[in-house]
C-alpha cells in the first residue's frame, strides 16, 4: 500500500469540499429565506433553488465516484461503535444530500413555481396540491435541521480524529497535498468500499 492508498482520490476530495461550501452556504440562506421579508427574500430564493439542483448533481456524480474509487481503509484500532457511527453518517449525508434538494423540488412543483436553471425550467416532478405542498416543506424543513445537527457532529468528529486521535481518517479528506505516512500502523490494508467517511 502507498500513500495515495490511504487518501480519497483528487476528484473524491474536490467534489468533497465543493459540496461542503455549496451546502454551508444552502443552509445559511434557507435560514434567510425564513426569516426575511421582500425584496431580498426573492432574491435568496433565486439563488437557494439553483443550487439545490447543483448540489442534487454533485451529490449524484460523488456517489457514482464513491462506487468506483471506494475509500482508504479506516484505522484498525478504531472501535466498532465508532466505525459504526461512521458508515450511518456516511449513509445519512448521501440520502440528505440527494434527498433534501427532491424533496425542495418536490415542494415547488406542489405549489406550481418555476424551478429555473441556467434559463431551463425543469419540469415539475410532483402534482399541483397546496396540501402536498405544505406537508412536503415541513418535511424540508425538518429534514435541514437535521442536516445542520449531522455537520456539526461531522465537524465534531473531524476535529476528534485531526486533533486528538491523530489516526489519519482527517488527512484522508483533507485538500492540502500533505505527507501522509506510507503504512500506518493502524490501518488496515484492504480498502473498505463502504466505509462511512466522505
């Protein structure tokens, strides 16, 4: 195994870090979008719904990278509840990152607005019904917060590995071209294909 075994490939940790700007910035103007009142209302909304597609093809294109690169191996000495935790995260950002911009899509197309990209309506993917549409932006809603609460656990457990246990799961993701170890002691020497990092 060579350092670059131990790392997530260029286009893995580019599509990492694009999305990671890409969904801070989504949440923070969801958050301004309830919270303000026209005209810069409107104008959150015409920048929030574009990238909740962007965000929807990226997410798409990483999980298709993911099945074709894999993942460096996660620490051996690593507690199973810790890998665990670690492959259930990985699976709730995935449906979270693909299914919170549907369900947003979903919800405009239940209250008939455009969904307008790159001057392209796309079409609606759900019928005309206020009822549908209030359920589904509860459910958006909700479904954010809770995406909010996972990157602040995220984050937690990024410092946790950088910081404190030093295990090599940090550099692993990190974009700068640091020296990674060829064979660290503790990790292991079969790539895990699904292992629950990202």
């Amino acid at each position: 195994m060579n350092a670059t075994d131990l790392r997530f490939s260029a286009i893995q940790r580019l599509l990492h870090w694009l999305m990671a700007i890409g969904i801070l910035v989504m949440l923070f103007i969801g958050v301004g979008m309830v919270s303000t009142i026209r005209p810069a209302h409107l104008w959150l909304v015409s920048i929030h719904k574009p990238l909740g597609i962007l965000i929807l093809v990226l997410a798409l294109v990483r999980l298709a990278v993911r099945f074709v690169k894999g993942a460096p191996p996660l620490p051996v000495t690593m507690p199973p509840l810790m890998k665990f935790a670690a492959r259930l995260s990985h699976l709730a950002f995935y449906l979270l990152m693909i299914g919170l911009p549907l369900l947003g899509w979903s919800m405009l197309s239940a209250a008939d607005y455009p969904v307008v990209v790159a001057g392209v309506r796309l079409p609606s993917i759900a019928p005309h019904s206020n009822v549908l549409h209030s359920s589904l932006w509860n459910a958006h809603r909700f479904l954010a917060l809770l995406f909010f609460a996972l990157i602040v656990v995220h984050l937690a457990a990024a410092l946790f590995h950088a910081l404190i246990r030093r295990d090599g799961v940090f550099e692993a993701m990190a974009p700068w071209r640091d020296r990674v170890p060829s064979v660290p002691a503790d990790r292991g020497l079969v790539p895990e294909k699904t292992a629950g990092r990202h």
